[in-house]
C-alpha cells in the first residue's frame, strides 16, 4: 500500500537523510544554547542596569548578535563557505552545515535569552547581591533558575528554526531531508518524495515542541 502511494521513495535513503537532520538539529540546537546563553547573559550583565555595565563589551556583543541575526540564512552559508572547507576540508555533508547552523542561530537565541533574564525581578538579584553574593553564584543560583522556562521555550523556538535552516542547508549538498526533497524530489519531478520528507520533517518539529512544552511545564515554578 505505502509502495503503490509513494513509488519514488527509496526508503533507506529516506531513513538516513531523517538521521542527518536529527544529527544536524541536535548538534546544532546543543551548542546554540550554550553560545547563545553566554551572549544573552553577557549582554544582560554588560547592558543599562546590569552587574557590570561596560558599554564596550555591550556593544561590541551587540553588535555581533545584530550582525549575524540579520544576515538571511542562505546567504550566511554561502559567505562561511571557505571557513567551513577551512575547518572541516569539505563544504559538503551534514558537519558542513554546522558553522552556519550554529553561527546563524546562536545570536538570535542570544536576544532570546537577554530578554528572558530582562524579566526576572530586579529585586531578587539585588537580595542575592546584597547577601554577598558573587557574580557566577547570582548567574547559577538566580538568573538561570529564574528564567528557566523562557530558556527552554526559546530554545524550543530556536530549535525549530533549526530543522527549517537544514533543509535549506540540503540546498547546497549539506544532506538530509532538505538535500534529498530537493535533489530526488523537486529536480526529478518526483513530488511523493517531496511529500514524505516535508511530513517527516513535520513531525520533527512536532516532536520538539511537545518535548519543550512538557520541559516548560516541569520547570515553571508559577
């Protein structure tokens, strides 16, 4: 039945390219949150009010995040293309795409996170502060608890973002879903396999906004 529906799809082909998108997804989301947490909490603590305002370091960290936040995904992967066959030797394959995955999306979850601990009641921080707190113990025992749910549901969102960065990264021969609806798919005229992957990577999105939202609920001390 599936066979006579979908007459194109090769599904061991399918299966692997499901693989390299979840390979891609998870990597990239991994080390997203964590550059994208060191830039929101250093602008956070650097920007107007923060612990240490140094109007240098904001705006030189703002200015990286505005840069590479604005800058249209596609065309980012083109222009770190030869710092990706620098670091890699090859711009082709699902590790090629990760400079730009990581690059493209860690700033933005960056101002995620800014605004994140931008919420928390300056009145906590000012308590901890006071009770001789240093700067590490305020962002370990009160900014990251604090904002925790909106952490992870930026993350959810920036993850998101992410599967959608794939497949455009498939364009260029980074692989996965993306790679193959466009190489098999839309090249040969062969919508079914456009239609499976475009399914599957649906329920990869659905997948990691249920997985978030049931993170969001157990974190959320409200």
């Amino acid at each position: 039945m599936i066979e006579q529906l979908f007459p194109n799809v090769d599904w061991e082909k399918m299966w692997e390219a499901t693989l390299e998108t979840l390979y891609m997804t998870a990597v990239a989301t991994l080390f997203t949150f964590l550059i994208g947490l060191v830039l929101g909490i250093l602008l956070f603590l650097t920007g107007p009010k923060g612990i240490y305002q140094n109007r240098i370091s904001n705006l030189i960290t703002a200015a990286f995040v505005n840069i590479f936040r604005s800058i249209p995904f596609i065309i980012l992967i083109i222009l770190l293309i030869p710092l990706t066959k620098f670091l890699l030797g090859s711009i082709r394959g699902p590790n090629a795409a990760l400079p730009a995955l990581i690059i493209g999306s860690a700033p933005f979850y960056g101002r995620m996170v800014q605004i994140a601990l931008a919420e928390i009641d300056k009145g906590v921080i000012e308590a901890a502060r006071s009770m001789g707190a240093t700067t590490w113990t305020i962002i370990r025992k009160v900014l990251l608890p604090e904002s925790m749910p909106a952490l992870i549901s930026g993350i959810t969102v920036t993850a998101i973002a992410l599967v959608g960065y794939t497949a455009m990264a498939g364009i260029i021969g980074a692989g996965g879903l993306g790679n193959l609806a466009y190489l098999d798919g839309f090249q040969r005229s062969r919508t079914d396999v456009t239609i499976v992957a475009t399914i599957l990577i649906l329920i990869i999105v659905f997948a990691i906004q249920w997985i978030g939202d049931i993170l969001v609920k157990r974190t959320d001390k409200r």
